[in-house]
C-alpha cells in the first residue's frame, strides 16, 4: 500500500481532476441532452430530424471512436484546442444522446391531456414544454438518467487515455510507468477514488428519487 500512501497528494489531486470533469459533463449533457430531446418530440419536422440523427448516430458509436474522432480528426480540419476541452467535449456529446432519450422517455409518460389544456390556454409549445411537460418529465426519468449519468461517471477514466492529464487514470499510468510502482495497489487507489464519485452521487440520485416520488 505504500503505492497510495506515498503518493496520497496525487491521488487527491486526480481526485479533484476527475470530479471536475464528471461535474462539468454532467451540467453540459442534461443541457445538451434536454435541447435534443426537445428536438425530438417539436412539432417542426426538421427539428425530429436532427434530433432523431443525432441520437442513432452518437448512441450507436463507441465513445473511443468519438474520442479519437475528436482528439485526431479535429485538428486535421482546422479545429484546434486541447486534449482536455476535446474529450470532456465528446463526453458531453456521447452522454447527451442517452440522456435525450431518457427525458423522451419521461416527455411520453406525461399525460396529453396536459399539453393539449396548456395550448387551449394558449400557451405556444416552449411554453408548454418549458413550464408543463419538462418538470413532470424530469421527475419521472430520474431513475434512468441517474443510470446515465453514473455511466458517465465511469466512461470518464476513458478520457485519460487519449491526453486528458491529472485525472485518476493519468495517476495509474504515472505511477505504474514512469514511477515502476506494482499495478495492483494503484489499481485499487483509483477504484477507491472513482467509487468516491460514484457512491455519492448514486446516493444523492436516490434520495433526489425519493422525495421526487411523494410529490407525485
């Protein structure tokens, strides 16, 4: 164990990196993810179809594909910018695709009725989906996109391969590469500080479930 505890400060500090790319990939795919779900239920039919696109497209690849797309296909078309801006990019991209159909999923569960009382009040669809639908259907898709989104969690050690530095998975490769410490305690430094993301926020996704369900 002398691998974690001589090397404690860099476990914190990947710790702190890797938290702070969950929690911006988090913000940006329930952004990014409830723009396209809007998208897919509009009335306008051009806006199904960008949003149905972009969910078969980016649901159905890799998130290496879409990592390298990024980190290697990018800049070969003029767009430049660091590791760390493109992989939490493709992260938010990749994660919004499932949480676009989560919402859906909670978007269909609400009454028509509903949507069809706010127009006969005379309220234009974003208002309707904005103030109406969007609120019930959050409550409803918490237990899916609480899976997403702790899905997210996890498929963020993948950035670490592609460049992201100071992350956890960037402290294991330092350590079992560059410093020859032995594979299996670094391993379980890092386990240990992706459960620390992940138990807690699975516990706060379902308590967030609960008090949700009494509203009901």
């Amino acid at each position: 164990m002398d691998a974690i505890t001589d090397n404690l400060d860099l476990f914190v500090s990947g710790y702190w990196t890797s938290l702070k790319i969950c929690l911006i990939a988090l913000v940006g795919s329930l952004v990014l993810g409830t723009i396209i779900a809007a998208c897919r239920v509009s009335p306008v039919a051009p806006l199904r179809w960008i949003g149905a696109t972009w969910v078969n497209m980016i649901r159905n690849a890799p998130l290496t594909v879409l990592l390298f797309f990024f980190a290697f296909g990018l800049p070969e078309i003029g767009v430049l910018g660091s590791y760390w801006v493109f992989g939490v990019s493709a992260l938010i991209i990749y994660t919004s695709a499932f949480v676009c159909e989560a919402l859906r999923a909670g978007i269909n569960s609400v009454s028509s009725g509903q949507a069809e009382a706010a127009r006969a009040i005379g309220l234009p669809f974003g208002a309707t989906l904005r103030e109406v639908i969007l609120p019930q259907a959050f409550r409803t898709s918490i237990p899916p996109l609480g899976s997403v989104l702790i899905a997210m969690f996890k498929n963020s050690a993948v950035l670490g391969a592609f460049g992201v530095g100071g992350d956890l998975f960037s402290v294991s490769d330092t350590l079992t590469s560059a410093r020859g410490y032995a594979a299996t305690p670094v391993l379980l430094g890092v386990a240990v500080g992706y459960l620390l993301i992940t138990l807690p926020a699975g516990a706060l996704l379902a308590l967030l479930e609960r008090k949700t369900a009494i509203l009901r």
